[in-house]
C-alpha cells in the first residue's frame, strides 16, 4: 500500500473534482428527495414484480454485497441483468490506503458471489459518469438501479447521471434511474421522525424482512466483464490520473495533529538547549511508539486482511464470521481467527463499546454488511443465549450492546440526515460530507469572493451562526459553517474526542469541502480549535478571528502535556453523566446567561435543539471529553505565526471569563493583532450579530487587500 500514500497529494478536494451540477439539480434532487422520504414506495418484497422485461444496471457503490440488497432483488425480475462497479479516481481519493484494501477485497467477495448466482460483476475504470453512458448504449438499458446518498458530492454524482443519461439523444427509450435505501426503523413518511431519539421506536426483530437473491438473469450478449485489479494495479490507475497542485495541502493530512506538534515541540526544544532537544525528543519518541502499538503478526485464516490490518475486512461472509466472534467474546473460545477478534476488541475498547466500531465501522460505510444484518446477527445471538428472549432490562453482553446501540446510532442519524436534506422549514440548505466515516452536517452561503469558515463553540451547532452567515455573504465572501463531530444533528459516534481530533477534523473540511486557504472565525472552543489548525498548518489560513476563546494566554510555554494518552477515568464516567443531567436541567438558564445584553436572542427554539441534541446516542462520550480537555498549549504560542492576521473580538461581559484580563494578556504576549471589545456576553456574534459581521467583513477585506498587496510587490520584484 505505499504506493497509494503519496499518490493521494495529487488528488485536489473531491467535491471540486466532481462535474458542476446541472443547473436543474436543486430545483429536481430537492423535489426527488421529497418524494423518495416521504410519498415514493421504497422497494419491498410485494412491489417486487415476477418479471419487468428490459435490462437492468446495478451500479455498486458503498454497498458491495448481494445479502439485503434491495436494488439486485428488485432487478433480478428483469430480462436480464448487468451489475457494475467503476473504480472512479475521485471516490477512491475519498478513502485512506486501508479502505481502499477493503474496497478491493470486498469487490472481489462480490464478483464471486454474484457468479455462484449466475451473474458477474462488471469491473470499470474511470469516470463513472461517461462509463455508464456508454454501457447504457451498449446493452440497452432501461433502468439503473443505484443506493440513495446522503453526501453532497455523491448526491451531485447522481444527479448528473441522471441528467446525462436523461439527455442522452442517441437512446429512444431513456433509462429510469431508481433509487434504493434499508432501513432499519419503521419509518415511512421522515415528517414522523420524532425530534428525540428516545422517543424512537425499537427497530424490528424479523429478520423475515431482509432481501436475499438465490439467482439472477444472466446478459445474453457476450461482454467484457473487465479484470479484478490488484493492489498495484489500482495504485497505477490513481498515479495515471493524479493532477498535480496543492501537494503539501494533502500531504499534511497524512500528518496527525499529534504529530505535526511533536515536530513543533522538537523546534522549541533546539531554540532551548540541543541537550534538552535530544532528551525531550527520545521521551516524545517513547510516547508515541507506546500510544501506537507494534507490527502484528498475520494468521492464515484472519479476518484482518489489509496490510495494516486494524479493521475486520473481506467479503460479507468473512465480516459476519468476525461479527458472530464477536458478539461471543465472554464464551471464550479455541479458533485462532476469533482469538484474533477478541484481541483486538481488547485493543480497541478505549471506552465501553468502542470496539465495534473501530473494527466494523468501514465494513458498514462500505456496505459490505448491511446495518439491519447485523443488528439482526446482534439479535439472535441475544436470543440464543436467554432461551429465545429478549430482557425489558438490557442485553446479557457488552459486545450485544455495543453492536446494537452503534448500529442504532447510526441509522438514527441517517434518519436524520435525511429529514435535514428534505429542505422543509430550513433557512439554510444542509449539505452532509462523511469524516471518518461519520456524517457532518454543513452550509454554504455566497457565491464568489474569499473563502470563510465558522467554528462553532461546545454544545452549539452551525445553525448558531444563523443571522451571521448570509450578511458576512453579502459582504462579498463565500461561507461555510459546519456542526462538529459530536454536536447537534452531526453524528456522535462513540470515540474518545479531543482537541486535536476536532483540530484534524477542520483541516480535513478546508482541503476537502472549502479547496482553498480560508479566514477562520471561532467562538468558544470553536476559537481554540481554529488556532491549533493556524499553528500547525498555516498554509491552510489566510487569517484568524477568535470570538471569545478559550484557551489561555501564558508566557513562556514548554508543555508536554499533549502527548499523555487520553483514557477515561472513572471520575470523568461518573462526572459527564452528572454533567448531563445538569445541563438537561439547567440549559435555560446556562444560555440565556451567555446572553446577558440581549437575553430575547436566547430564544426557545436555539434552546430546544441544543436540549434535543443532548438526548441524541453518543453525548455521553462527547460530555466525557470535557474531563479530559487539554488546552495547555497557548494561545500565543500557537498564533505566532500569524502576527498582523488576527483579530480577537470579545464579549466584555462574558460570565465564563475574566474578559478585561484576557485581553490584558492578548495584547502583552500577542504581537501584531488587532482586538474589538463589544458590550455582549459569550456569544457576540449571536447576541449582536449586526455589528460582528460587521466588523468580520471589514477584517477580511483588510486582510485581503494586504494580501493582495504583498502578492503584487512579490510580482514586481520577480519581474
């Protein structure tokens, strides 16, 4: 796999790879989206017709299985059938080098079983786009079957299929695109989603209702079915169609937080003393290798099968083998493949339930197992160990518990993406991009100008930004506001969270989402994240403005508190939960003292979704993050390389902090910044937005006139 790393810096943000979506596609996805959620019959076992005549195209794509597949089911009753997977440069750069392992040894578990069917899968390399189209001509399809999408680059991918496909002047009869989802609750019109998670309903526990296909129509003409790649071979194809530009942009995501600041500790250490440097960097060095663990040895029947082999990867068979070992880890057993499971259960288990995740998250994000599989395999096996019953008072196992409530996790923010993207009711459009495999929510607004990015702080939501987004646009910018890992409506997987995974998470976002150096603008936490993301990868930012941060400002820094692992203690599990109960109680209140100025601004419904947000499955592991919070590293240390492009605006009458203290410290250690105070609370730009955004727009400007003036001497003096 060492050829992929490299390959990827040559891969510019995938959603600007992507076609520019037909001028139609809001307008038509919107409405599609409706109707798929609400009114359109998804495909069920009785809408299933015993033969539809025509030729059907099943294009995989995050869903390499043939088990519960409702898009293969509902073609099979065509003529004849051609399934189809396309190794598109612009997906494949969405993966680490690992998920790219696990997408070639799940497509190979799929063209073997699509075989013992009577079919094949179709292998192509290229764009997708133009692959279709032309097979589509080829076999004279009439219907292409493809799973619904939450992200908004596949979203557009689809929509542009569509629109090719439907304008393609050459076919009399234009293919019908359909599109298929599971689901694993009840839920048939999305308007009756319940706002609380615990007002959910518990999934069903027939699995009578899962798809399955014993057989499909083979395509009479004989075709090129195309080869299965290797490793190499995929390498080869990325490195054929890499575009050149922003190397170091993605080079450094291949640079952990944790990383870039042992590099930025080991400066700090030389200015010091070179005997200091080499003590402190051996005790870095010993650190880091204990955190990260050492090279395994590979078992001839592991279900680890990639090269780093820290995911359960394979066909479906070989992920519901690792699942069914799994869920039996307290029965202990003698198979050497499910000794290897419970060993790294045992490794990854960094909080309760975690594992589960960790080991078969990327198989559901490709799904290789659908998320009703598996929470039907958690299902029986709970049943065969209580004589066919299920507890009213939990399950008998952790690993039961951990596999049931991610799956849940996951299909409720599913739902709830998919609410968010019907539009109903929703000042600003919602997008979804996938970090890590879970989904962020996030807006666009503007359509020219400087790229802008909002932070929101702990607890909030990038619907605080609400009377900020479209003014700071019409200043003549673009921006982008984004929900963090954790809060509101984005999912909260169960994880333990930190600064720096925040601070890698809004790197991501800048490369992949917003393609260019932007003006960073934080509150709160949201402040201290963006200036780790200004200290450690500055080619990133243009600027920075901290709207009441946190973090400290201290002379003198040489910390090495960052480096300890973060574990959680038992009094950061018992202090979230008390934490939790707290804020349930109390976030009235809380807030609306955050609003002292204009406490109307704290209205019921920023209140009601902050409360709805602490319900939601995974806020327990977000709350723990705050016992474990490390913001020893400065903020003047970590803004010093942004002398002259940094504003701090403060609310002076903040109840979290000593506001005229802290801007004492900023101007004696800061060099160079610039500073606004406002008769406001915590969140200025929420409590008087009107003259945040003023003075947002008025620094930008500053900011990029000076850019744009430093770029012309540059080009004066070359000249």
């Amino acid at each position: 796999m060492a050829i992929l790393t490299p390959l990827r810096s040559f891969f510019p943000p995938t959603t600007l790879l992507l076609p520019t979506p037909p001028l139609s596609f809001n307008r038509r996805f919107t409405l599609s989206m409706k109707s798929n959620s609400n009114s359109k019959p998804q495909i069920t076992h009785q809408s299933i017709m015993s033969n539809n005549g025509g030729t059907a195209i099943v294009w995989f794509k995050h869903d390499l299985r043939i088990d519960d597949h409702p898009g293969i089911v509902a073609a099979s009753s065509h003529s004849s059938v051609v399934p189809l997977y396309v190794f598109d440069p612009r997906l494949l750069s969405r993966f680490p080098d690992e998920m790219v392992e696990l997408v070639l040894l799940a497509v190979e578990d799929l063209r073997k079983s699509l075989k013992e069917r009577g079919s094949n899968l179709m292998i192509r390399f290229g764009i997708v786009e133009n692959v279709l189209r032309d097979l589509v001509k080829e076999i004279k399809a009439t219907v292409l079957f493809v799973e619904e999408e939450l992200e908004y680059d596949l979203r557009t991918l689809i929509a542009t299929v569509e629109e090719i496909l439907a304008a393609d002047s050459v076919q009399d009869q234009k293919p019908m695109v359909e599109l298929w989802r599971t689901s694993l609750y009840d839920v048939k019109n999305l308007d009756d989603l319940p706002a609380f998670y615990k007002d959910m309903k518990k999934p069903q526990h027939d699995s009578s209702s899962l798809f399955s296909c014993s057989s499909l129509p083979s395509f009479d003409t004989e075709l090129d079915w195309g080869y299965l790649p290797t490793i190499d071979d995929v390498g080869k194809f990325l490195e054929s169609h890499a575009k050149k530009g922003k190397e170091q942009w993605h080079s450094i995501k291949h640079t952990s937080a944790e990383a870039a600041f042992r590099m930025d500790h080991a400066k700090l250490f030389e200015s010091q003393s070179p005997l200091l440097k080499e003590s402190r960097l051996s005790e870095l060095e010993s650190i880091y290798q204990n955190s990260h663990g050492t090279q395994r040895k590979r078992l001839k029947n592991s279900v680890f099968l990639t090269n780093e082999g820290n995911i359960v990867a394979g066909g479906t068979e070989v992920v519901l083998n690792a699942l069914a070992g799994y869920l039996r880890y307290l029965e202990g057993t003698t198979r050497d493949d499910w000794q290897e499971v419970h060993q790294r259960l045992r490794e990854t288990e960094i909080r309760t339930g975690a594992s589960f995740g960790a080991l078969f998250g990327p198989a559901l994000q490709l799904g290789i197992i659908s998320s009703r599989r598996a929470y039907y395999e958690a299902i029986r096996y709970e049943k065969e160990r209580n004589a066919g019953f299920l507890s009213p008072l939990g399950y008998s196992t952790t690993t039961v518990d951990a596999a049931i409530n991610a799956i849940c996790s996951i299909e409720w923010y599913r739902l709830l993406s998919l609410k968010r993207l019907s539009g109903k009711e929703e000042q600003y459009c919602t997008r979804l991009w996938r970090w890590n495999g879970n989904l962020i929510q996030y807006t666009v607004a503007g359509h020219e100008g400087p790229a802008v990015l909002l932070v929101h702080g702990f607890g909030a939501f990038f619907e605080h930004y609400r009377d900020n987004l479209s003014d700071i646009a019409d200043g003549g910018n673009r921006v982008w506001a984004l929900t963090l890992l954790g809060f509101g409506q984005s999912e909260k997987p169960n994880i333990v969270y930190s600064e720096l995974m925040w601070a890698e998470l809004l790197r991501d976002f800048i490369i992949e989402v917003v393609g260019e150096q932007a003006h960073l603008v934080g509150n709160s936490i949201g402040g201290y994240f963006i200036s780790i993301v200004g200290g450690l990868w500055p080619s990133l930012v243009k600027s920075i403005a901290l709207v009441n941060t946190a973090g400290d400002v201290l002379p003198g820094y040489s910390s090495l508190l960052f480096f300890k692992e973060r574990t959680i203690s038992g009094a950061a599990w018992f202090g979230s939960r008390a934490l939790l109960q707290y804020l349930r109680f109390s976030t009235r209140n809380l807030v609306k003292n955050c609003y002292p100025t204009r406490p109307e601004r704290a209205d019921d419904w920023l209140i009601t979704e902050m409360l709805r947000a602490s319900y939601d499955p995974g806020t327990i592991a977000v709350l723990e993050s705050v016992f474990s919070f490390n913001l020893s590293i400065p903020l003047n240390h970590l803004l010093s390389k942004f002398k002259g492009k940094v504003l701090v605006i403060q609310g002076m009458n903040d109840p979290i902090a000593d506001s005229g203290s802290k801007l004492a410290m900023f101007r004696e250690h800061c060099e160079g910044i610039e500073i606004e105070e406002l008769d406001a609370g915590h969140c200025p730009h929420d409590e008087c937005p009107e003259e945040v955004n003023t003075m947002i727009c008025k620094w930008i400007s500053t900011i990029e006139s000076r850019i744009y003036t430093e770029n012309a001497s540059i080009s004066s003096s070359c000249i």
